[in-house]
C-alpha cells in the first residue's frame, strides 16, 4: 500500500480508500515479462511451494524502494512477518541481493 508492505489480512477496506495497492501481477515488466525481482527468486531457487512468495516478493520490495543496497541483516527483518516452509530463508535472502545488484547496478 503505497510503496509500503502491508498484511492484506489486517486490512480494512476504507483504510485503503484512495491509496496506491500492489500486487505480485501489478510489479511486472508492461509486457509481462517478470520483474527482475521475480526473476531473482527463479535464479537463486528461493521458491518452491509459492505460496509464501507473493509476500516475500513485495515485502523485499517494498525494502528496496527504500534501501537500495540492504545487507542480509535488513533483509531478514524486512521480511520477519512472512513465513515459509519449503526453502528455508537463505536463498530468498541471497534473491534479494541479486535483485539489488541488478535493479541498482552503480549504487
């Protein structure tokens, strides 16, 4: 919700009246590709069941609207309200510093 990850379940709809809202189908590239950040994930087998990916994907960039370059600590915390079972948080983690290094390659 405005560039900021939110938990959808905890939302009211008149809190979101008028606000810009994100989804993992709305961060793809205009010709469907995938966003280096989905695509960073692919890379670096951070998915395996995907339902914790929707999540995952826009908490880490919601981050990395904010912090160009975070280290592994900023990472985890960005995504602490999010769980997964299958991959562990290791790959997801190193997704995220591949998709740094690719969306912000001269910072």
């Amino acid at each position: 919700v405005n560039s900021e990850a939110k938990r959808s379940c905890k939302l009211k709809l008149k809190d979101v009246l008028g606000k810009e809202i994100t989804t993992i189908e709305g961060i793809s590239a205009e010709d469907g590709g995938l966003h280096p950040l989905q695509q960073a994930f692919i890379d670096a087998g951070a998915i395996q069941c995907g339902f914790c990916t929707p999540g995952m994907v826009l908490s880490a960039l919601a981050l990395l609207l904010t912090n160009h370059k975070p280290n592994r600590a900023e990472i985890r915390q960005a995504l602490k309200g999010n769980i997964c079972r299958c991959t562990g948080y290791q790959q997801i983690i190193d997704a995220v510093q591949r998709a740094a290094a690719i969306m912000y390659p001269n910072e």
